[in-house]
C-alpha cells in the first residue's frame, strides 16, 4: 500500500470517528445564523465526513482572489498578498503555510467550526507562543475548492475578499 493511500484510509477513519462524534455531541441546537453567504461542505466519499477531514484530506494552493463584486483580484494585489500560498492543514490540528516561493510563512494550530461556517487558526512562533489568531467565513469547502472570505474592515461586509484554493500535489517544503 502506498503512502498516500494510507494516509487517505487513516483521514477517512478518522473523519468517520470525528462524524460519529460530532453527530453524538450535537444534540439539539437553538443557535441559529443568518449571513449571506453561501457555505457549501462536501466529500467525495460521504455526505457525513467532517468538514475538518475535507479540509485536513490534501494540501491547498491559493489560485485566485475575487473582490465582493465577484471580480478577479490579482495574487499580488496589498488586500490578497498576505493570504497567499501553500498551506497543510494536519488532522491532529496543526498546520503549516508557506509562501509560494516555498519560503515559510506560518505555523500552528487550526480548527474548522463543526457546522462548517468558520475556519480559525492560531499562528505561533517556534517557542509556541500565540502571535495572531485569524477567524475566517467559509464560501465554500468540497474536495475540490476551499474558499475562505476576508473583510478589510470587519465592521463592514459589503467589501471583502474571496480567497480561493484548489487541491495541489505540491509537496510540503522541509520548514
């Protein structure tokens, strides 16, 4: 068996184990969100995978920007820049991002919300210590896309940025 075709069978056991429990925790909810945005969380083994597995199931590289009036935003563009590259998101909750060049860009921990509406991660210098937490709205996350949104100015949702990837093979550079 290959490489990679255990680590798909040990993403997929443990997205079934984190799907069995999710649904055992949830319960009844009486939260409830309106946003206008669209999320969409989809595997393409099953319908009950967590959207944590779907994003921890391949590394991402970020293709495209788009602005809030869908237009193209170029990768070098000050408002995109910094969101830019490589980025391995673990299952045991860590991640790391590089920049395209293959230069570091960050560590540290990561979650996705279990009802698939939010990304956060927790960037921590090599001592461990927290430098930033970044909280994002997911547009959408499948197999094949996770796009996450940023605002400029978090006091206002009319201007914001989509920030997509698509799955790479691109191998994760020795940090």
């Amino acid at each position: 068996m290959t490489r990679k075709a255990l680590a798909q069978k040990v993403v997929h056991a443990v997205a079934a184990l984190t799907a069995v429990s999710l649904l055992a925790a949830c319960g009844s909810s009486n939260s409830s969100s309106s946003t206008a945005m669209s999320t969409h969380v989809s595997s393409p083994t099953s319908a009950a995978v967590a959207p944590s597995a779907v994003l921890a199931a391949t590394p991402w590289e970020t293709t495209a920007a788009k602005n809030a009036q869908s237009g193209s935003v170029h990768l070098t563009d000050d408002n995109v820049k910094n969101y830019v590259g490589f980025a391995y998101f673990k299952s045991n909750g860590t991640f790391t991002m590089f920049n395209l060049d293959n230069s570091p860009k960050m560590h540290g921990d990561w979650s996705v919300s279990p009802d698939g509406e939010t990304r956060t991660i927790v960037a921590k210098n090599d001592a461990g210590q927290e430098q930033f937490r970044r909280v994002v709205d997911i547009v959408t996350l499948t197999d094949q896309e996770f796009t996450y949104r940023v605002y400029p100015d978090p006091a206002d949702k009319t201007a914001y940025y989509d920030i997509i990837h698509t799955p790479t093979t691109h191998p994760e550079p020795a940090g």
